[in-house]
C-alpha cells in the first residue's frame, strides 16, 4: 500500500508523509502516516491520533503500537495517522489554526459552492477522509477528553431508514459491538440521536465513516495535554486486541486493561449537572464514581469561600470527566456523566 510518501510492500512497515494543502509560507502543510503491510490479505484498519492538537495520547499509542506489532505476522494492512491535526498540535490547541476551527465536525460533508468554498480546514478534512474511505474496514480515531477524565470508548449509534436496510445496519452495529468490546475499555453510547445531530458529531470521523457503513468508534484516552501512561498502555493493548477480533495477527495483546464501569445497563453519554448560579464550583465526586440521583456532587461558593449552593444530580450515573475551571457562569456543565441509556443502538431514522 501507497500512501503520500509511505509505501510498504508486503511484510514491510513504511513511514512518510501525506501532503494535505499548501502553507503561505511555501511548505506544504504534511500529516505523519505509518503503513504496516501485511504479509497475507486481509481488512485494513485505520488508526488516527491528535485530531484535536492538545490530545497527545492518541499519538503516542499509535508509536507504540506500531513497535509492538512491526515484528509480527500481520494479515492484512493497518494504516496509522498518529498527528490529524498538525497546526493544533504545533500549538498545543484543540483546533487548527487557519480558521480556527475544529478539525473532527468536518468529516462526510458536501459542504461549499462556488460562492462560498469550503475552508482549508475542510479540503484537509476531505482529502484525508477520501483515502480512509478508500480502504478502511474499520476505524478507530483516537482522543481525550477534559483533564480529569475517566477513560472510555464512545460507541455511535447505527441508524437504517431510507439511506441503508435494517439487516445491514443491524450487521454493522454487531460488527461495532465486536470491536469495541474487543478494544476493551468502558463502553458509552454517543449522546441520543438529536442531540449527536445538534453537536454537529454526525460529522466527526467516526460518525462520516459510520454514515458510510465503516465500523468506527472514539476512545477517550483519559485528560488532554498530556500523555497518561497507563491509559495510552491499555490504548495499546485495545488496538491490537481490535486486530485479533479482526484475525489479523494470530494473539491477543500481552497484559489486560484494568478501568472499568460495572453495569449491566447499555451506558450513554450525558452532560449533567449544570449550575443555575455562578461563583467557584467545589467537586464533591470525582471521574469513575458512582453517583445516585438526588446526590450532591459540587457545591457553589463564593470569592470569599461562602457556600452559595449545592448542586445535585437529577439522574444516576457515572462521573466520566469534572470540567476544568474552577469559575462557573450560570448554566455552565459540572459533569460528562455516564447515564443508563434510553434509546436502542440501533436507530430508525425513516420517521
Ligand atoms: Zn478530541
């Protein structure tokens, strides 16, 4: 497989880069990529890291996967992008800087017109998906999430309708399912199907390639900025564990990840509590906990160290992330919280 100036012959591992647009300064603006080819056929499998630039961990687990497997008999191919985001990641932010604007709500769009082109951001964003598209059998774009961060893979809903049939939606989803449970962290379904539409996550990567019937999801490989060694180590372990679900190499990873959520209920993802009064927030919980409905998880206190309010949870649930400021306005979230989850993983979208 060919990919920018990475080209591996069978049973080789190669490292280039793939150039994605022109810099006004005269370089072109390049993504690291790394392909392991197998040495028989098999699925491809993409693994993307650093989409938003201050989330460092995904890199990371990709260099060392890449070690792990390099010696291995490998079937098939497996295509890493460890640096999506290479203007964030110079500038340690979530979103690149030409525009400002942020990488991963880019993906599976028709967007622009001859009046209104689409940004740079977006041409990097299609050029890039369309060799994902090209070759992907399975996607894992790789991220973190707030400083103080549970870690857990964000499974998408998979939805039929007139745009695909019930079966291969239903087969897509167990194909999903598979992976995720074989990547082996704390499984949270994505946010209810309006609310994935109104965050625009419908066109993150994960979600383009699920629209185009490509098993992907996003592990959140705990806090951003900087690299949690035991959480990249589980990262590790997961995406080799992907490639034995997928017969890609003939062992499952050395070693076992160890966070989890014990439930017996699908979990979904949910931004609650928030405060209805500003002032310095006080956690009371942290990432991981459980908390019970009616529970106080912060209280509210003012400059001078006064308790304002108290702030209680409407619903039961995991702690996944506290937010990460300590000043809070009116309104502000408290908590990623993992919720049971009310709707199916599998969606109909015909109404
Ligand atoms: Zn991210």
């Amino acid at each position: 497989m060919k990919l920018g100036t990475a080209e591996a012959a069978s049973g080789e591992v190669a490292s280039g880069y793939l150039s994605v647009t022109e810099l006004p300064t005269g370089q072109p603006e390049q993504v690291p990529v790394v392909v392991v080819e197998g040495e028989k056929p098999g699925p491809t499998v993409w693994a993307t890291g650093t989409i938003h630039g201050d989330e460092p961990t995904g890199m990371e687990a990709i260099h060392e996967f890449v070690d792990r497997i390099r010696d291995e008999q490998v079937r098939g191919t497996v295509v890493c992008v460890p640096v999506m985001n290479p203007s964030g990641f110079r500038t340690n932010a979530r979103t690149s800087y030409y525009g400002d604007e942020d990488p991963n709500r880019y993906f599976g769009i028709d967007g622009g017109s001859d009046e209104t082109p689409p940004s740079v951001q977006q041409l990097i964003c299609d050029r890039l998906y369309e060799e994902i598209r090209a070759s992907a059998d399975a996607v894992i774009s790789l991220h973190t999430s707030w400083i103080a961060t549970y870690p857990y893979t964000i499974r998408p809903r998979v939805s039929y309708g007139e745009h695909r049939k019930k079966a291969e939606a239903a087969e897509l989803r167990d194909r999903l399912v598979e992976l995720v449970d074989a990547f082996g962290l704390p499984v949270v379904n994505q946010f209810s199907a309006d609310e994935t539409v109104q965050r625009s996550l419908d066109h993150t990567l994960t979600g383009a390639a699920i629209a185009d019937g490509i098993p992907a999801f996003t592990p959140e490989l705990g806090g951003r900025f900087v690299v949690e060694k035991d959480v990249c180590e589980a990262a590790v372990v997961g995406l080799q564990n992907v490639l034995y679900a997928l017969d890609m190499v003939s062992d499952p990873a050395a070693g076992s990840t160890t966070f989890e959520l014990p439930t017996d209920d699908d979990l979904k993802r949910f931004v609650h509590p928030h405060t209805d009064t500003a002032g310095i927030v006080r956690y009371r919980v942290r990432e991981g906990e459980w908390v019970d409905s009616g529970e106080v998880v912060a209280d509210i206190v003012t400059p001078c160290g006064e308790t304002q309010t108290q702030v209680k949870v409407e619903h039961s649930g995991y702690v996944l992330s506290r937010y990460e400021r300590v000043a809070v306005y009116e309104n502000d979230p408290l908590l990623d919280m993992a919720v049971p989850d009310d709707e199916p993983l599998l969606l109909n979208r015909s109404d």
